[in-house]
C-alpha cells in the first residue's frame, strides 16, 4: 500500500468517525428544538443532554483533525480549497462557533433560553449542509484555476442538481443515525417514553436516506460521469449498505435489538462513505489534485504516519475509557449518576 | 504609507490579529486554568479541606464555559490559516505539518479527559482518583500550547529545508520543529499562561472581597493563587530575559525596532517610553538605562548591540512595537512586584494583605495580564513583518486572493462581539444565582 494510501484512509477514517458522532449531535440539536416546539421536550432533552454534555468537544475534535491532517499530508488541498472557500468555509465557523459555545452557555450557564436552543437546532441541520458542499466541490467543475489564480464558481454550485442532492442526503442521514442512536441510548436509559418517540423519529428517517441516496447516484451520472463509471466497480460497497440498512431498520422496526440495529446503521453508512471515498480515487480535487500530486514529501509523510499511529495509541484507550464512562455505563445513562 | 493600503493581504492580516487576538484570551485560560484547579483540588484532598475542593468546583463551572469558546474559536484559527493563508500553508506544511498535527492529538487528548473530568466528581470512591484525571487535562492542554508554539517559533527562525529556486528539498521535519525560536518561545508562552490564569483567578477572588465577602474561602483562594501567581512570574521573567537574548542572536531587527536602537554600537542603552521623532532618529522624553541593552542582548554591558542602520529599509518592522515591548515588559514587572509584596506580606504579617489597596492593585492586575499577552503577540507577529515566514516568505505573497477578506472580516468581527459579550454574562450570571456562600454553608453544616 502505498503511503499517499494509508494517509487518505487514516483521514478518511477519521471523517467518517466525524459523520458518525457529528451526525448524533447535529440531530440531537434539532430533536431538541423539535422537541420544544411540539411541547415533548420533557420527553426526549434529558437523554439528549446526559449524552451530549460530555463529549461534544471530542466530536470537534474529529473534525478538526480531519482537516489539519489533510493540510499535513495534502499540502495543495489548502492552496486550492483554501482560495476557494473562503466565503463558504467562514460561514461554516461561525456556525460551529454559534453551536459549540451555544451549547455551552445554555446548558452549563445559569438557565437555558429558547435562543440557545433554536440556535442549536438550525446550527444542526445548516453545518451538514454546509460542510457536505466540500465533497461536492471535489468532483470538479466548482473550481477553476485560470492564469494562476484560484475561482471558486459559486453560481455553478447554487444552481448545481448534484450540489442539492448531496445537500438533501446530509441532513437526512443526520437525522437517521442520530434517531437510531438515540433510540438505542433511550433504551439503555429504560426510557419507555423517550423510546418510544426517537423510534417513531427513526423509521420516519430511514426511507428517506435510501431514496436521497439514490437520487445523489443519479445526479452524479449527470455531472461527474467518470466518477459514476467507477462506483459501479465498486458496486459491492453499496449493496452491503443498502443490506445493513435493512437489517437496522428491521431490528427498530420490531423494537428489539436496537444496539444491534445501531452498529448496522453505522455499518450501513460505512459502507456507503467508503465506497464512494474508493471509487474517488486517486482525485481530491477532480482533475486538479490527486493523493500522489498533491502529497507533501515523503519525510513529512512519513513523519505524520509515525506521529499518527503513537497518537492513536493514546487515543483509543482514552476514547474507550470516555464511552465506558457515558455510553455504557448503564447507571450514568439512567441518570443516576451526574 | 503603502502598508495601510487594505488589499487582501493586509484584511487577511486584520482578520487573522482579530481571531488571534480573541482566541488566545480563552487559549491562555485553557492553558493555566485546569494547573491551578488541579492543585487546589489536590491540597483539597490532601489537606482534607472542604474549602480548596469547593474551588476547584467552581472554577470548573466557570473554566467550562471559556472553554467552549477556546474550542470554537480554536477551531476558527486552524481554518482561517487555510482559508487566509494558502500560499504559506501550502509552503510551510511540507515542513510544519508535524507539530500542527501533534497539537490536534494533544487537543483530542485534553477533550476527552476534560469531558470525564467534568462529569465524574462523585463517580469515585476516592476523591484522588477523580484528581489524577486531571493530569492528562493539563498534559494535553499544555502540549497544545507547546506543539502551536513551535510553530510559530519556526515561523520566526525558519530552518529545516533547504529552498531551490521556490521549491523545497531536504526536509527536516524535527528540526524544523526544535529550531532555535523553540526553547524561549514555547517556555514564555507556557509560563505565561499559567501566569495569567493564576492573576486572573486572584483578580476575581480580590473583586469578591472588595465586595465585603471576606470569609476564609475567599482568603484561601487568595493564598493560592497570589502564591501560584509569584512562582509564574519569576519564571516567566527568567525566559523573558532568555527571549531577549534570543532575539539579539536570530532576530536582530526585531530587538532593534523594538527599542529604537538605530546604531549599531556597544555598550547600547535601553530606553523606556518616549516619543521618536523618525527625521532624526531621536528618542524624546524617554527613561533612558545606561548599557542595559547590551545587557538585555547579551549579558554584557560592553557587547555591541545590531542597530536598525544594518538592516535595509524595506525589511524594517513597524516601530511602534516599542510600545507593546514595554507595555509587556511593564506588566510583568508590575505583576512579579506585587505577588512578591503580597508574599512579603503574607511571611511577615506586619501587614494586612487583605487591605482594599492590594486587594484593587490585584483586581487591576488580572486584565493587565491578559493585556500583557495581547501586547507580546501583537509585538511578536508585527515584529516579524515584512516576513510570514521569516527572510523566506513575504506576508504579502502569502495571503489569499480573494476579494471577500473585508466581508468575512465584519462577520467575525460580529460573532467575537456577541459571544464575548454572552461569555461574561453568563458567567456573571452562573456565580450570582449560585454564589459561593451558598455551598459555604453546606460545607460549615456538614463539619
């Protein structure tokens, strides 16, 4: 395996674990307004917040390590999404920034406030579909260099079919794999009501994730023709997802198994992430940067590997310490310990 | 002045002192903060002191809230670096990446524990436990401090590569990490954090107290962190000095415009304040310290000091950085002067540290620390100029191209405002609801 290999699959590991704890928390925020608006937030917000509170700077933290290491291994990525995206990219920070200190101010702060929480939901669904437009911008035709200098085309990725139907699969898988999460956390808790609720959430999601999935397949046929030719190569990919959303939906849909049916969702979602990120390969940005054009040297490379694999020893202990602590230790999820 | 003209390079300026300098109020904090409320938890448990534990409690509380927003604002700058400077990201990451990669991992570290650390103080069955999770708080906190400032030491004494006609070859990451800049800057960033966390938390402790809350609470939190606070500024003073020596050596034109030493001679004078008059080259009404310069440079009141004449025009650093050297250096000299007379004080009990003049002379000492800090920053990026990356890559070839730097400027310009503005009110908020005297009381019920 070549080098440029292991570094993209090291940050795509780490995207996906992005998109997985990402999505439970920018979900989370919308159930809560949701919640509130609707008058069942006394149903759903303790479990929210008793799993939240703890780790939503870890998931951060997934984001930016993803992009620090791209930069580290991919040099060139920040030349050219860095000239392209600065509108796009500030709008993105100020809406994590609204979010994490929001969250902070509400629930650590004196008393929670309906700004905080409106905030918290809309921040919810906005960052996905902000952020889902840098996967967009890679499959070419956003970016453009012409004699040296860097354009983003904003008015091509506004009126793009492909750009709204990534956008639409964002916050659908959001609300998906944070209702079934939820959904199992509820049922750790012993939470009947609760349970009951993020269930109902779940199924109402799950559909949709398959249908926005297909129409993403369409739209790309349209616009990055090579790039479709080479996920059907890879077709195997997104069959075992297709397989592992039925088996979760299966399992909450007869309410049973729901830690089961969590760990498909997130298999589900593997699948698909992975395919795609494959069947794009070698490009990160189409027809500008590739893993091996855009590689840093090879002792930096080789350095951030090193680096990376030392760090990753740290981390997983310490990771698996933090979800033992908040995830299954089953008296805290009760609420019996704060 | 061409310097003033607002192109891109120089909005991209502006915005990046204006996150910066938003950041690292909270950043600081982020750094000290958790030392000084591991070691009151610790003599808590040790002492066995309700007190001290009741500190490190509500310090917490409090230290949770200015975290969230070192983390977003965090955040913030790790893009913006992309975002504002891709020609320099795209050069210096071959070489840099290591230690930006590091910090994150650091950071990973420190949110995990401080995650569990926030959320168990009564899941253990021995308060000790609960302590050592703090541990790896710190360790992460501080290493994210060390990692992101060796960046910018090597921003400051590039070395590490070679450079061939724009591209670069032999690259050295380890030695681009542990370059000359290092030891002082990461020792002077590190020590001074702890310093202004400690002054901060005294300056809020003494307000309590001009207030009339004079309980041995507040006494005790006094006591620690004017202590702590002392220990900071002594060894924040021993690696300023080394700093000064450092530059004389790597960044001599830094040194030189910072104290408006234009001639190149020995036995050079220090001159505080004053005005200059740019025709002449002459410092007006400044305090003039005969050879302290050559003394600051090299430990030597005979060694010859660089003067700006060996320096060519167009790589001059702005003058006006005088000001922030002295206003920095000012402060923490004021800072060492009076954790030593409270500590005199405290020793010899012939007078009352708890008198309303100390106790304002503190409060005033907390936002002075954290101006200290604004001012080495500003002194230490505007020093560096015209250099991003230092007699390598020009600022103004670093920066973006785009033409919407002035907007996204305003943007974030309103986002530091409204959460500057909601930190301090909810904070302010979340003490008065629940002051101290409240749990006080528990404390004095259960003994």
């Amino acid at each position: 395996m070549d080098i440029q290999l292991v570094g993209i699959t090291v940050l795509w590991v780490f995207l996906y674990g992005y998109l997985i704890t990402a999505s439970i928390d920018f979900g989370a925020g919308f159930f809560a307004y949701y919640g509130e608006l609707t008058g069942r937030e006394h149903i759903i917000n303790k479990i929210i917040s008793r799993y939240l509170s703890p780790v939503w700077e870890v998931t951060n933290v997934f984001f930016v390590f993803f992009f620090v290491g791209l930069v580290g291994f991919f040099p060139d990525t920040a030349y050219y999404y860095g000239t392209a995206l600065l509108v796009p990219g500030s709008i993105a920070i100020v809406l994590i920034a609204i979010r994490g200190s929001f969250y902070a101010f509400g629930n650590y702060g004196a008393k929670k406030s309906r700004v905080y929480t409106f905030l918290y939901g809309v921040t919810g669904l906005l960052i996905p579909a902000s952020l889902s437009t840098a996967l967009t911008l890679s499959e070419g035709g956003f970016i453009e260099e012409v004699n040296g200098e860097v354009i983003f085309l904003a008015g091509e990725l506004f009126s793009s079919f492909y750009s709204w139907s990534v956008v639409l699969l964002a916050i659908v898988s959001v609300l998906f794999i944070s209702a079934a999460f939820l959904t199992y956390y509820a049922s750790r808790a012993n939470d009947e009501p609760a349970l009951e609720l993020l269930r109902k959430y779940a199924l109402f999601w799950s559909v949709p994730t398959i249908l926005s999935s297909i129409l993403v397949f369409v739209a790309l046929q349209q616009h990055n023709p090579v790039h479709f030719e080479e996920t059907l190569d890879y077709a195997w990919f997104f069959i075992a997802s297709l397989f592992c959303f039925l088996i979760a939906t299966y399992f909450i849909f007869n309410k049973k198994r729901y830690g089961t049916a969590f760990l498909f969702v997130m298999l589900q979602f593997f699948f698909a992430f992975f395919g795609y990120g494959i069947s794009h390969l070698p490009w990160i940005l189409y027809d500008y940067i590739t893993i091996y054009s855009g590689y840093t040297n090879e002792t930096t490379g080789v350095y951030l590997i090193v680096a990376f694999i030392a760090g990753l020893c740290l981390l997983v202990p310490s990771l698996i310490l933090l979800m033992r602590l908040f995830l299954f230790d089953a008296e805290y999820v009760k609420g019996n310990k704060s | 002045m061409d310097e003033l003209e607002l192109d891109s390079a120089m909005l991209s300026r502006m915005l990046t002192s204006l996150t910066l300098g938003f950041h690292i109020i909270f950043a600081t904090l982020g750094v000290g903060v958790p030392l000084l409320i591991s070691l009151a938890e610790f003599i808590g448990i040790k002492r066995n002191d309700p007190y001290y534990t009741l500190l490190a409690r509500r310090w917490t509380r409090g230290f949770v809230v200015t975290v969230a927003v070192g983390v977003v604002t965090g955040t913030a700058i790790g893009l913006q670096l992309s975002l504002l400077w891709p020609n320099f990201m795209q050069l210096a990451g071959q070489v840099i990446s290591l230690p930006l990669f590091l910090e994150t991992f650091a950071f990973f570290f420190e949110a995990i524990f401080l995650g569990i650390y926030l959320y168990t103080w009564d899941r253990f069955k021995k308060p000790i436990y609960h302590w050592i999770i703090s541990i790896p708080v710190i360790i992460g906190s501080t290493l994210s401090a060390v990692f992101i400032s060796t960046v910018n030491a090597f921003m400051n004494a590039p070395q590490g590569f070679t450079m061939v006609g724009g591209v670069l070859t032999d690259i050295e990451p380890l030695v681009a990490m542990f370059n000359p800049a290092t030891p002082t800057k990461v020792g002077h960033v590190v020590m001074s954090a702890y310093l202004t966390s400690a002054m901060v938390l005294a300056a809020i402790t003494a307000f309590s107290m001009l207030k009339g809350k004079r309980s041995i609470y507040y006494k005790k939190a006094l006591k620690l962190t004017m202590t702590a606070g002392f220990i900071f500024a002594i060894g924040t003073a021993v690696i300023g000095d080394f700093s000064g020596k450092f530059l004389a050596e790597y960044q001599p034109e830094k040194l030189a415009a910072a104290e408006w030493h234009f001639e190149t001679k020995e036995n050079a004078d220090l001159v505080v304040g004053g005005f200059l008059d740019r025709e002449t080259e002459e410092v007006k009404y400044g305090l003039v310290l005969p050879n302290f310069l050559s003394i600051l440079a090299h430990g030597n009141p005979n060694s010859e000091v660089m003067g700006l004449d060996q320096v060519s025009e167009d790589e001059i650093p702005p003058l006006f950085i005088h000001y922030l050297f002295d206003g920095m250096v000012g402060i923490g000299m004021f800072l060492a002067a009076l954790t030593f007379f409270y500590m005199i004080a405290l020793r010899t009990k012939r007078f009352n540290v708890e008198n309303n003049w100390l106790l304002r002379l503190i409060v005033l000492a907390g936002p002075l620390s954290v101006l200290a800090i604004e001012f080495g920053w500003i002194f230490s990026e505007v020093g560096r100029q015209p250099w991003i990356l230092w007699d390598i890559l020009r600022t103004g070839h670093a920066a973006t191209t785009s033409d919407s730097v002035g907007l996204m400027f305003i943007l974030f310009l309103l986002l530091y405002i409204v959460l500057g503005t909601l930190c301090v009110t909810v904070l302010r908020k979340m003490f008065k609801t629940n002051p101290a005297e409240n749990e006080l009381e528990e404390i004095t019920r259960t003994k």
